[in-house]
C-alpha cells in the first residue's frame, strides 16, 4: 500500500518518486523507447480521421475501434447501445479498475472533406487533433501494455465513448461510468492536443433552446403581425447584456440562430442555441435564473408569440484539488518527459466521473491548433513525448491507492 503524505510537496515528492521508478523499469523502458517513433500514431489517428463520426453518428468509427482493440488481443471487447466501445486489461490484484478513455466524436458533418494536408512539421485535416489523435493515442498505449506485458494491478478499461462533442452532453461518458462505476478507482480523460495540459477542475455547462412560436405571414400584407425572429433578435440582445463575474469565472454565448421561410414572409419559427458556463455552479445557477426570467419578461410582452425553453446540455461540474495523488502523478509524469504542466478549468469526459466524486484528470497528447475547424492541425513529433507521459501516467496511477 502506497500511503500518502498531506501536504501538495510530500504527495509530489512521493508520486515523482513512483514515476522515476517506472521511468528505471526496463521493460518499461522499452516500451518508451517504442513510443518514441511517433509514426505508427500518426497513421493510426490518420486511419481514424477518415471514418466520420459526428456527433450521434459514430458508429462506423466504434466498429474499426473495436477490430483494433480485438487484434490486440485485450478482454471483454464490446460496443454498447450508444457505440461506446470498451476493452479490458485484466489485472492481477483485487484492486479498483482504472478508466482510460477517448471521445470519438468530432464536429463535422459526415460529408466534410476529410483530406489530409502536410505543411512542414504540421499535418492538418479535420478532427485530426480532436480527437483522432487522442483515439489513437488510446489504442497506442493499450498496444504497448499488451507487446510488453506491462504490470497491471487492477483492471484497466480502454475505452472509445460517444457524445462528447456539442450536444451530446457528455453522453457517452455518462453511459460508461453508470456501467463501470462500482469498479472504478479513477479516470484518465485523453484529448489529442493540448499537450503538458492538465485538467482537474470540470466547469459546469447549461445548454438551452430558445424556441420561438407565431402566426406568421407576408411582409407586406401582414405588416405589424409580430415575427418570430424580431422577438427572438430582441431577446438575443437582451441575453448579450447579461452581466457575469470575471472571478469565479463565468461565461454565456449564443451559438446558432435559425428560422424563418423567406425575405418576404413574416417568420412563424426561430430558435437559438444558448451556452452557459461556469466555474461555480451556485454562480450559473444565478445566470440560469437569470436567463429564465429574461425570456418569461418576453412571453408577456408578446402574448401573440409563444416563448419556450428548452434545457439541451448539462454537464456537471466537479474538481479533485491540486495535491491529489492522480494530479501529482500525472504533473511528475509529463515533467518526465520535459513538458511544462499548465493547470486548465474546462468541460471534458472528466466531468462526469468528478461530479460523482471519482478522481479524474484530462491530459493532452501533442501540440495543435484551429480546433473545430476545417483547417485544424497537430504537431505529432510531439506525440512521442505525450503517449510516454500517458504510459508513466498510468503506471503511476495504479500505484496509488487512495484515489
């Protein structure tokens, strides 16, 4: 048993020092040597990239995840009903399981051009980095667990989850941990850039539609029949002058606005995509009321017009402080590697498994950038470095048993 001392020094004293132990091991040692040709991980996150896999719509992308986790010959390969697919190490000891996890959802429709472009040390191509990278980097990792026989005290659970994008609310990882949670230890969240980040503090997230109903007509003939869209403009513009606290962090952000038939037709729908976040769920519960009170101030004004609102996302948050064991070991394994660790409040996978108590980091594997977009882009010299912190990083984990 690994015991561990209070203070944040003593506790990253202790998990440098497991670390190190790992980095001396000698097989350990060659599969970090194998780790270094980062090749085989760009052709997989390549090979990966080319399936589509919007959101809701991943399942081609799960089937080719599961044939490779079965070709490495892990246990338990499945895909549940969502397309989440799981593998399992089995470990030696009665011990809690760890979760290794990758979304694999992107943003882009399915008929996105998927080519990829080399431009120097970059290689561009949409969802490369978010999260093909990162998929492969799931795969890559269980691949050297398997070639070298790395020790492995509990079990470890590869897992491929949906939903993680947009509106799909977390929902892959939701269904994995409801199935896993009994066993589970603690979380390792993998994203494909980012590289050095550490997340441990998951912001919470409200997501809404705003709905707007009305009689319609023609432009000219109707003329003074309220529009669906000029009630709908008038709230956004009343959403834009929410005030929020710069500390604890707090943000809000109209995404998509639609509606409408024609330029001559008084609009009879219109919606809009709202995004609210914060650091402190007492703080967004306040702008939530906020929110809600501004459309019901809209609904009496309009009588002739029906205002709805309708709660699409919540992600939950959650933290584990800086000094826990999970964060210190993942802090000594990237400073292993020469990286320096940026500590990052955000919304990921990790959010689930923090919000239910259950210690989780997200990491990141290379460097990237233009996320979300057509032309997005991964260094992936640099995911050498990430996939050897990955593996010290799991070594260290099952090390630690308070967790």
């Amino acid at each position: 048993m690994l015991l561990m001392p209070h203070s944040e020094g003593r506790k990253g004293a202790m998990m440098k020092a497991v670390v190190q132990h790992w980095y001396n091991h000698p097989v350990v040692r060659d599969a970090l040597a194998d780790l270094a040709d980062y090749r085989p991980t760009l052709a997989m996150a390549i090979e990966i990239q080319q399936v589509p896999a919007p959101t809701f719509a991943e399942r081609p992308r799960s089937l080719l995840v599961a044939q490779r986790m079965q070709a490495l010959g892990l246990h338990d390969v499945t895909i549940d009903e969502l397309g989440n697919v799981y593998a399992r190490r089995p470990g030696h000891a009665d011990r809690p399981a760890l979760l290794v996890s990758a979304h694999l959802d992107t943003v882009f429709p399915a008929d996105t051009d998927l080519s990829i472009r080399y431009e120097g040390e970059r290689v561009y191509g949409p969802g490369i980095g978010d999260n093909s990278a990162g998929v492969a980097g799931l795969l890559r990792v269980a691949e050297v667990y398997q070639r070298f026989n790395l020790p492995t005290a509990g079990d470890i659970w590869f897992v491929a989850n949906v939903g993680e994008e947009g509106l799909g609310d977390l929902r892959g990882m939701r269904a994995v941990v409801e199935r896993l949670r009994s066993q589970l230890g603690a979380v390792v969240v993998i994203e494909g850039c980012d590289f050095g980040s550490l997340h441990h503090q998951a912001i919470g997230v409200r997501r809404f539609r705003i709905d707007v109903t009305g009689p319609g007509g023609h432009s000219w003939g109707n003329f003074g029949t309220p529009s669906a869209i000029h009630v709908l403009v008038r709230l956004a513009a009343r959403l834009t002058e929410l005030h929020v606290p710069l500390s604890p962090r707090t943000t809000f952000n109209i995404g998509t606005i639609s509606g409408g038939t024609s330029v001559n037709t008084i609009a009879q729908h219109a919606s809009m995509l709202l995004d609210l976040r914060s650091v402190s769920s007492a703080t967004l519960t306040e702008l939530v009321n906020e929110v809600y009170r501004l459309v019901e101030e809209a609904a009496l004004e309009y009588p002739d017009i029906h205002v709805q609102l309708v709660k699409v996302g919540d992600r939950p948050s959650g933290a584990i402080p800086r000094e826990h064991p999970l964060v210190q070991a993942a802090v000594a394994a990237y400073q292993m590697v020469g990286a320096q660790v940026s500590f990052q409040q955000s919304s990921t996978d990790a959010n689930i498994p923090l919000s239910m108590g259950i210690p989780a980091v997200c990491v990141g594997l290379t460097d990237g950038g233009n996320a979300h977009r057509t032309d997005e882009y991964i260094i992936p010299v640099n995911l050498s470095r990430g996939l050897q912190a990955l593996l010290l990083l799991l070594l260290a984990a099952e090390a630690i048993e308070d967790r």
